[in-house]
C-alpha cells in the first residue's frame, strides 16, 4: 500500500502450462523427474518474487483454455513463460495467441525436445518466443522465470 491507502500492483507474469503437465511427478520421472507441477509452480513463484513480480499460473488440458489465458495477459501480464507440453509441436492457436502477446515470451521444457523423438524437435511457439529453456528438469522454471523477467525488465 502507499501512503495514500492505494494497492500497489506488481508486475505479472503468466506461467502456462499445457495438457498432461498436472501429471509432474507420476507420469514418466525418468524423463520428467519427481517433482508435482504443484512443485515447480512454487519454484516459479519463489524466482517471481525475489524480483518484486507475482506469477499467474494456468494449466490445461484445453488449448482454448490457454488462448484465452494469453488474451486476458495482454492488459495484465509483462512476461510469459510457456510450458506447452505436446502443444508445443501443434498448437498453431497458443502459437497465435502469443504472437499477438507484447510481453516477453520464454517457452520452457522440463526435457530437452532435441534429444527426444524426431516429432518434439519441431517447436510452433519457439518462433514467437524471445528465448527457450530446454533440458533442465524442474530447474528450468526459475531460470525461465529469471530471463523473462530480466528481458522484460531490460536487465
């Protein structure tokens, strides 16, 4: 609050994450480790806050369900990380969606695509992305985290 009994609002960033990614920490561990999305979302939030930001966090199985998420962050949300599980390779929506975003975008993946089969090498968000996070299990969070903020803050 300011002296003045006015909120002070912090920077948002949305954290979306896409279909079976509620799954964290039962589906595949030797691929996508034992933390819950539950986990890494907080991680993600700890990194957020460190910065003065808060996080907005969406996960569906819907690909409408994130579209609509990046068109409300339009007014809102500075900053986007994107953890769009198969829609990465896909989704031409949330690819559109976030092209039309202003804010920075960082996609995220928890395992790294290029080392995986042939189809998750191909990303239709990486081009609307300002960067990509790849490979660093649940770690990738805060460092998606840490360069969205930075980049949209200009640090």
């Amino acid at each position: 609050m300011t002296d003045a009994g006015e909120t002070v609002r912090r920077p948002l960033l949305l954290l979306l994450s896409g279909p079976n990614l509620q799954l964290f920490g039962q589906r595949e561990p030797e691929v996508y480790g034992s933390e819950t999305l539950a986990e890494r979302v907080a991680r993600a939030e700890h990194a957020a806050g460190r910065h003065g930001w808060e996080i907005r966090h969406v996960q569906s199985d819907a690909e409408a369900d994130l579209v609509a998420a990046v068109h409300v962050a339009r007014e809102e949300a500075a900053a986007a990380v994107v953890n769009a599980g198969a829609l990465s390779h896909y989704g031409w929506s949330l690819h559109d969606a976030l092209a039309a975003f202003p804010g920075i975008v960082v996609e995220l993946h928890v395992s790294n695509p290029q080392s995986r089969e042939p189809w998750r090498s191909r990303s239709v968000i990486a081009p609307v992305a300002d960067g990509v996070i790849a490979g660093l299990g649940g770690l990738g969070y805060e460092v998606a985290v840490e360069a969205a903020i930075r980049l949209a803050e200009g640090t």
